[in-house]
C-alpha cells in the first residue's frame, strides 16, 4: 500500500477525506493529517508519504509553499491540491512546482478517487521503470566488476593476452588503474591445514568468502583498490596510489591498511593472517612481479612467526651459508646416521636450528633445502632397512610435507621425530635373530658388498646346498638373496651419489659393479630415476 498525507486547517475537510473516500479500494493509507504546511514537513520526516493532498490558504505556512519546500527536500512525493481559490495564478504555480492536479472545491468523491487511482497507476509505472533501471545498473557494474577481476587475476597469474586490448577495457574501467603505482599483497590464513582438517568444503567457502567481504570493504573504503580470492586459504589485494607519492608514502599508507585487515579478520573471524607485501610497481602489466614478490614473502612465516607482516623488498635471499655448513658437516651425518647416534644428531639438529632462529640471514630456500637433506639422509637408512624399494613421489611427498610447516620450531621437532622413528626401527631389524645361517650371510654382504659375491661359495663355505641356501635365506629375510645384495649396494650407491667427489663410475666399482651403465640401470629400475636425475633432483635443493 502507499501512503497518503492530508494537510488542511479545516478539519472538517480532512475528516471527510478520512470517511468518505475508499482508501484501502485504492491500496492506500492514511499516514498522517496536519493542519498546516509546517506541521506536515515534520510529519514527512516520520512518516514519508506517496501523495500529498494538501489545501493552499493555510496559516504558518501554505500549501505553495510546502510543495516548494518538498521538492528542495528531494522528496519525490505526488501531490494533489484541493483549493477554494480560482486563480490562475495559484495553480500555474502549483503546476510550475511539480503538483500532479490542481482541482477546485467542492470535489466530488468519484472525481477525486478517480484522480487517486490514475496517481496510483504513475507510482506503479514509475517504480517499475525505476526497478529496471536500478537492475540494468546492478547488472552492469557487476559486469564491470566481472571483467575486472578475470582481468587483473589473468595479469598476476601471467596469462595475459593481448595487452593493448586489456588496456583499452582497463581504461573504459577505470583509467586511473593505468597512471597510479601499484602493489600486489597476499593474504593467507595461518594454521589452515589444521583448523579446518575437519572442515566439509562449504565451511571453507564460506570462511574465505568472509575473509573477502572483511579485506574488500577496508580496501575499497580507504584506497581505489580491490581483492582477489586466489584459493582456499589466500586473498591478493591489489592496491593503487597516486603517481607522484614516495615509496615512503605509499609504504606507511599500505602498512596502515594492512594491519587493519590483520585486526578485523583476527576480531570478526577469530583467525589469524600472514599478510606479504610485494614491492611497488609502476605500470599494471608489472603486477605480476610484485604478486611473485608477495607469494614468496609468505612462505617467511616459517622463519619470522606467523600473523605478520612481511615485505618481499626486506627478506633475505640466498647467501650459500647454510648449504656450506651443512656441506662441510654431511659426511659426519652419514657417519652419525649409520651409527644409529641418535644423541649426536640430535645435537647437529640443535645446532642447526639454534643457527637460524638466532640469524635471521637464511633465505626460505636455504632452510628447506638443509632440512630436506637431512631427511633425505635418514630416510635412506629407513629404506636399507624395510628393503623396500623407494619412489620419487615418497621423496616429493616427503618435499611437500616439509615446505607446510609454518613455525621453524615445529619443523625441527618434526625432523627429530622422523630421526627418531627412522633409528627405532633400525634398531628393531638389527635386533631381529635370524638362523645363524642367515647371519653369516648378511654378514659377509655387509663387510664384501663392493666385492664379487656368490651364493654358490657362500654355500661351499657353509657346506650346504645353493638351493637349501637361497630357499633358507628367502625364508628368513622375505626377499631373494640376489635381491638383498642388489638393494644392499643400490643404497649404498645412493649415500655415494650425494658426495658430489665422486664420479658414477667410481661409485660403480666402489658398491661392486664393473660399469657405470650396469648400475644406472639397476638404480632407474629400482627407483624410477637416474643415478644422474637423483643428483640432479638434489642439486636443485643446494
């Protein structure tokens, strides 16, 4: 229903009004009667009416004069005059002002329903058109939004076609985007695979997507800028500021801006975020540098802590100190390693965290790739041990695992517990009783594996048959003897292959193979790669 106001000092004309017409016939409602102009601008305020039906003469202030002050107001309110005053002059101003009728008293209740009605149709008419137009404008700018957004994210992911296209539609977006300095920042929720291990996919969604409603409303309230929802767990703010600020400038206004978000995510949402700063860039097609500056300032949480603010312009980038002391020492792990010295290790490990806590020099990389060798190291003796044979997705498993740590300190306590595990189990199948038999032959593998080894001569020197030998052997171990001896010397060959002194073929004759190509092929059977790749894969990590 809409609403109507009657505004007369004759009550006795407002009172007929009220009785006589069929207000809820025409889907209307009184809201209020005033007795004069003033008294009705006050209960418009409160009331906000559709249509005005008001007289002209009246004291305090007429009707003229409240149309007048109406549509100063803005208010888009149909009115209907009900004069006693034949002049032209009224009514030509009535007219003038926006009145919808200008009728005479006395007026008949059909005529003035009548009028009612016809004012009821234009409201309808009207809203409707306006609907329209408010949809037309809704759906364009979410269009706009739309383009954006594939536009911008296509340029930060380095899949940006075309770019005088894109820089035309940037333009007809917003042409400042194409003048300002930018930069690009990551958002990423801290702790994710373990908050929401036992989140269902909706949880998620909806986490992120508050995340963004939180970041975009900061970001678009105090800067030109906009966020992007990368994945499950990341935001990339894109951010823009004028052409002639400093550096300075624009690093005190994005820290501002930045910790905001942090605070509000941590109020509202109860998370905290790692948020990285790429370095400022001057021209939109340059995001991308600053995005890859930003994606790798997060992954410094592990070093720095989480809940910070990380710029890529401050972290370190490799020195090499790290890779040579742990070069210089890799010789003494295997040593350690071999010999089951827990205690030992345990104290490298110490030393070695205590080295970058303490030094904040290490690049990201640096301590992944120590820390990835380390394990590596041990778990080679893991895989002597199981005489199982490894694959180089268990060893980018193993890659993976390390690079989700956050927090350097869990990190290193995870190590130990991987050491930990590696020697219970050493310790466990070194403390097997096999048949003395069986003793003797792995015995004589382990002290003569890098020389010719026979099961016919072992059996001689045991003066027993070949094939009870094997058979027994099989039996007590659940692999063939030519297995074991095989396994044996392509885990030694692996140890020899990460001490880069040594040639493949060296090492060839150093596990009891003639030739290089004999053991390259038992290697890449084995372990799916070549010896050359599996010192490849771990040249990457220096």
């Amino acid at each position: 229903m809409y609403k109507v106001m009657l505004v007369d000092d004759e009550e006795i004309v407002t009172e007929g009004l009220k009785k006589k017409i069929n207000w809820e016939g025409l889907q209307l409602e009184i809201s209020g009667i005033a007795q004069d102009g003033l008294e009705a601008l006050k209960m418009i305020e409160e009331t906000t009416p559709d249509i005005l039906i008001t007289d002209v003469i009246m004291p305090v202030m007429d009707g003229l004069k409240l149309i007048e002050t109406i549509k100063a107001m803005g208010k888009n309110i149909k009115t209907i005059i009900l004069s006693g005053h034949d002049e032209f002059s009224y009514a030509q101003k009535a007219l003038k002002l926006g009145a919808a009728e200008y009728q005479l008293k006395p007026i008949s209740v059909e005529e003035l329903e009548g009028l009612l009605e016809r004012i009821v149709l234009e409201i309808n008419e009207e809203r409707q058109e306006e609907q329209v137009k408010n949809k037309l404008k809704r759906d364009n700018v979410q269009n706009t939004e739309i383009v954006k957004l594939h536009i911008f994210t296509s340029i930060l992911e380095g899949r940006a076609d075309n770019p005088d296209k894109l820089t035309r539609i940037i333009y007809d977006i917003n042409k400042e985007y194409l003048t300002n300095k930018i930069v690009v920042s990551v958002i990423e929720l801290d702790d994710y695979s373990k908050i929401f291990i036992d989140k269902n996919m909706n949880e998620r969604e909806l986490t992120i997507f508050s995340m963004l409603n939180i970041t975009s409303e900061i970001v678009e309230s105090n800067n030109k800028g906009f966020a992007i929802i990368l994945d499950e767990k990341r935001l990339a703010t894109i951010t823009f500021y004028d052409s002639g600020w400093s550096t300075h400038q624009i690093s005190n206004s994005y820290t501002w801006l930045f910790r905001l978000i942090k605070d509000n995510i941590k109020k509202y949402q109860g998370y905290s975020v790692t948020i990285a700063v790429g370095q400022v860039v001057d021209k939109v097609f340059e995001i991308r540098e600053s995005y890859l500056g930003a994606c790798q300032a997060v992954k410094y949480k592990l070093l720095y802590g989480k809940g910070r603010i990380n710029h890529s312009d401050r972290i370190p980038k490799s020195n090499g100190q790290l890779q040579k002391m742990f070069s210089d020492d890799e010789r003494n792990l295997l040593e350690l390693i071999n010999e089951l010295d827990k205690k030992g290790l345990f104290e490298y490990i110490e030393k070695l965290h205590k080295n970058i806590v303490e030094k904040p020099i290490h690049s990201y990389e640096d301590v992944i790739n120590v820390c990835y060798k380390l394990v590596l190291m041990a778990k080679s003796l893991l895989d002597q041990h199981s005489n199982s044979n490894e694959t180089t997705e268990t060893e980018i498993a193993l890659l993976e695992q390390i690079k989700e740590f956050e927090d350097i300190d869990q990190l290193m306590g995870w190590i130990k517990e991987f050491i930990s595990n590696v020697f219970d189990v050493a310790n466990s199948k070194n403390k097997r009783q096999f048949n003395s038999i069986i003793n003797y032959v792995i015995e004589n593998i382990e002290k003569n594996y890098m020389n010719e080894i026979e099961l016919n001569d072992l059996a001689r020197k045991l003066f027993i048959s070949a094939n009870y030998l094997s058979t027994l052997f099989k039996k007590e171990t659940g692999i063939s003897f030519k297995n074991y001896l095989t396994n044996h010397r392509l885990m030694k060959a692996k140890k020899l292959l990460l001490d880069p002194q040594y040639k493949i073929y060296q090492i060839a004759n150093m596990v009891g193979y003639e030739n290089e190509e004999y053991l390259c092929r038992l290697f890449k059977s084995n372990f799916g790669i070549t010896c050359k790749e599996y010192r490849d894969r771990n040249d990457i990590i220096k």
